[in-house]
C-alpha cells in the first residue's frame, strides 16, 4: 500500500509540474561544526556550493549558537508580539526609520499578512547608522536576548560567506571588504497571526500575482503571508517556527522555459536555515543565484520566524568577483543605494516595482 501511495505523489507531481521533483532530496541538512571553528574543507565547502547552486536553500547543524541563547531569543519574540498592538505602535518603523515594529510591510506591492520587527546593526563608533537607529520595546531582557542572538548570526553568517568564497576556488577572505564591522545585517523578527475569513492563497503551484493585478479591490485578493521575491543581501539565516511549515521555495525560478513549483522548505529541529540572497548572486557573476521564495498564510496556527539578513557596509560597491572586465554579468553598483531604494518599496507603494539586480545586469550576458 505505501508503494501506491508513493507511487501516486509521485506521479502527482509530475503531472502538475511538467518534471517529477524529489522534495525530500532538494533542501541539504549539512553539518558547520569545522565551518564556524575556522576550518574549511574541500568537502564541506563543497557541499555548501552544491547546495548555493540548486536549490539556493540548506539547513544547518552544529552551527555554534548555544541552545539557551536561542531559547531566550525564542522567548522574546513571542513576549515582543503579546505585547498590545498599542505598545507595538510606539516604536514604529518610519520613512526615515528602517528599524523598529511595522504590520503593513509590501512586497511586490501587495500587503503581507504578518506583524515583525526590525533590528539592526549598531556602528563600533556609535555614529548613527544611515537607515535608522533601533527602538526598543519597554520589555525586560528584550534587548539584551535579541542583540546576544543577532551577534551569533553574524558569525555564522561571516563563516558561511567564507565557505562559499573557498568553494568558488577562491581565497576565503574574498568578500570580507564588503562586509567587516561596518556591516549593515539586521535581524526580523515575524509573527504570521491566523487569519479567518481572508481569501488566502494555499496553491502550490501557481502564482499568485496574476490573480492579485487582475483584481481592483484589495479586499476581495488572494493573499499570501509574504508574495514571492528574492532577498535583497547576501546570506539569511532563518530561525523557523518548528511546529508550522510555511515556507516554499520556488524551484524554476531561474529556468524561465518551466512554469513555477513551489516546494516546502520544511524547518528541521536544532537547525537553521540559510538562502542565499542577490549580493551573492551579483558577486559570483550569477554561479549561485538567490532563490525564489514565499510564505503561506495559515488559517490554523500563528507562525513565528526570524530572518536574519546578513548585508554589505554601506561604503561597499557590488561588482561580480568571479570574471574579467569582458565576462561581468552585471555593472557595478552601491549597496547604500540598492538597500535604501529597496526599503522605500517595503515601507509604501512608491508606484514604481522594486530596484532589482536585473536593473544592473550587463546586455546579452
């Protein structure tokens, strides 16, 4: 009987995609014990490239983050989000001001179902950051869980950028000048609440954004937790919700001869995980190209999440790493620009799409 049934799911997905997809075998599980001690393998640097290359997702273990520091991050950002949406509103986040509470993000120009929290990056010299500056919940112990748990990321984070150098045959330190101290990562934190009696969009296979322009009324739209789109930086690293699974990378994003597929990145316990962004996608001259992705909205249960986005300095110029003048796929351009224009999208409707790498992309290349 299980061998009909794994025949049928099979054949299922054959049929509505056009190729069949083994989901079990898409999303790597690879241990970073040796990554996040300073050693860099052949092997392990390998198996992180294979897993950059398709599908752009992979989890991790053994990553270093000391389980009590993440059950007191766990702990905050539930107590964050139980707080009255009034104190929530105290600290909101502002067009002149990145960081703090927001529950009317956009992407690609349509509303996310989901409340969250911005916090970033504090300078070594105290100056005040060119997006913002972070305000805090009258919270005891939020601040201290949240900066404890955002330190540990960024060392995760600057580990894994050098696996990916070393596994491109490059010198690990090969993208270190456009990060170091100065860079500009923040952590997100997400609550996706249930919401009854919204049209919500669980399909899948198809995408929703078709459906969403060809409707007027803004009420009456299929809506997803948060629209497909690729991430803006270099790497995230994703603490997942271990009881909701609502995530879905779209496995044909980069092959446009294939209609979309949307495949579950289910989260995997005492892991984290981590997709590669646009930088990285410019910086090896499109060897690794960032994934496309979503978020369900949920009828049933709340899902948390907590992205941590680990992003250039801002004095960094973006340019692939991996070609000669003649081979680059993409012009140069300044994060500082492509971070504050993609922020204004996330805060309002400009009326405009969203900057994208593809606005750099060198002719014919």
């Amino acid at each position: 009987m299980a061998y009909f049934l794994l025949l049928f799911s099979l054949l299922t997905i054959a049929v509505t995609s056009g190729s069949v997809i083994d989901v079990t075998s898409i999303v790597k599980t690879i241990d970073i014990s040796r990554i996040v001690n300073g050693v860099y393998t052949e092997e392990d640097c390998a198996l992180i490239g294979a897993a950059c290359r398709s599908p752009g997702f992979f989890h991790i273990s053994n990553h270093g983050i000391p389980k009590n520091t993440i059950e007191r991050f766990d702990e905050m950002v539930r107590a964050f989000f139980d707080l009255p949406l009034e104190e929530k509103l105290r600290i909101r986040r502002t067009e002149d001001n990145s960081r703090g509470f927001a529950h009317d993000e956009l992407t690609k120009r349509t509303l996310d179902l989901k409340e969250l929290y911005d916090y970033g990056h504090t300078n070594p010299d105290k100056s005040p950051c060119v997006d913002g500056i972070n305000q805090l919940p009258d919270l005891p112990g939020f601040h201290e869980a949240i900066s404890e748990y955002y330190e540990e990321c960024n060392k995760v984070s600057a580990c894994l950028l050098r696996a990916i150098a070393k596994s491109l045959k490059l010198e690990p330190t090969a993208f270190d000048a456009s990060f170091g101290e100065n860079h500009t990562s923040y952590l997100r934190l997400n609550k996706y609440p249930v919401k009854p009696g919204v049209e919500l969009w669980t399909d899948n296979r198809s995408n929703p954004d078709e459906q969403q322009e060809e409707e007027s009324d803004s009420n009456s739209r299929k809506l997803l937790g948060v629209n497909r789109h690729f991430d803006a930086g270099a790497l995230t690293v994703l603490r997942q919700d271990d009881k909701v699974s609502s995530l879905q990378v779209n496995v044909n994003a980069h092959n446009p001869s294939e209609g979309p597929h949307w495949v579950d990145v289910s989260p995997v316990k005492d892991a984290l995980t981590i997709n590669v962004g646009d930088m990285i996608q410019v910086l090896t001259n499109n060897e690794y190209k960032a994934p496309e992705h979503r978020v369900l909205a949920s009828r049933n249960a709340t899902r948390y999440s907590a992205p941590f986005f680990y992003n250039p300095n801002f004095e960094a110029t973006i340019e692939p790493q991996l070609a000669g003048e003649g081979q680059k796929k993409y012009s140069k351009f300044s994060w500082l620009h492509f971070r504050l224009s993609r922020f204004a999208g996330d805060h309002k409707d400009t009326g405009y799409k969203d900057i994208q790498i593809a606005d750099f992309r060198i002719n014919n290349k």
